[in-house]
C-alpha cells in the first residue's frame, strides 16, 4: 500500500473535524505528537482494519435502512478515510443503503438528519451572491460536480433543498 503524504497547518481539534483528513484512532503516535492529538483521541492506535471492523458491527446492529443511512452519513461527515474503507469493502450491502432505495427517504427526511453542511445551495433568492459564493477559495479544489434542482427525486416529487441528498449520494458512489 502506498503511503501518501498530506501537508497541513491544522493540528488539534481543527484536524479531527475536516473529514478528509480525520483518521479517527488510526493516527499513529508520531502523528498524534505532531498535530497535537493527544488527549483528543482514546490512547490506543487502532488500525483502520480494526475501525471497518467496529464500524460494520455497529453497521450490522442498527434496525432500519434510515438509520444505517444516517449512520452512514454522519461518518462521512467526520472521517472519510473510514467512510470510504467502510463502503469500498462492502459495496453491495452499502449501495442500497448510500443511494437508491434509501436516499429517496433520506431526501424526504433531509432537514431532520441534517448535522453538517455538505454541498453547495445556490438559490433564487440569493442570485446576487452567486458570483461570491463561486469565488470563494474553499471550492478552489473541487473535482467533480453533481448538480440537483430537487425536482422529481425518484418518483417522490420535489424535495426542494432536501434534493441535495441526492448528488451527496452520487458523490460518495
């Protein structure tokens, strides 16, 4: 496995909060002196095999396909190191749960499990603010683009912004 080497000023908590960069307890120790972590994380190294493996077990004991989509939803939202091995590694139980038939349920529900921004909302109402919003440096590294006007989301009708659940999903496939 090649390692890849990120650079970055973050440290502390600001580090655990970016989902690209969060590797939960899979910081090493160097790593954890070197950002800052200790203290933050329990003081145990947990390979990222270990961390599929708990995750999948919390995976497997939720009841419902809403709560393993938001189950899902929150860890891409705090680390998408683990997001990613998680799904890569389960793809076809993951699938069904990540998109379709779930995410239309997810859409509807949207404002409900709403915990962090994720997309972007461009809307009439702030048409003047378009060019700003665009120009900002934080999507200066943007490679792909899903876009959704939350009409006609899988035969449930307008979801409005809830519609975002869609490219989200996409995104993730």
């Amino acid at each position: 496995m090649d390692t890849k080497i990120v650079e970055t000023a973050l440290s502390g908590y600001e580090l655990l909060n970016d989902p690209l960069l969060n590797k939960g307890t899979a910081f090493t120790e160097e790593e954890r002196d070197a950002f800052d972590l200790h203290g933050l994380l329990p003081p145990h190294v947990a390979e990222l095999d270990y961390q599929v493996k708990r995750r999948i077990d919390a995976f497997h004991g939720l009841g419902t396909p809403m709560s393993k989509y938001i189950f899902l939803r929150g860890l891409q939202d705090t680390n998408e190191i683990l997001f990613y091995a998680l799904l890569t590694r389960n793809i076809e139980e993951m699938m069904p749960i990540v998109y379709t038939p779930t995410v239309g349920h997810g859409c509807q529900v949207f404002s409900e499990i709403f915990r962090k921004p994720r997309g972007l909302f461009l809307s009439l109402p702030h048409k003047d603010l378009i060019p700003k919003i665009l120009s900002h440096p934080r999507f200066d590294h943007v490679e792909a683009i899903v876009v959704s006007d939350g009409e006609r989301i899988l035969g449930i009708g307008d979801q409005g912004a809830g519609g975002m659940g869609i490219p989200i999903g996409k995104l993730a496939l």
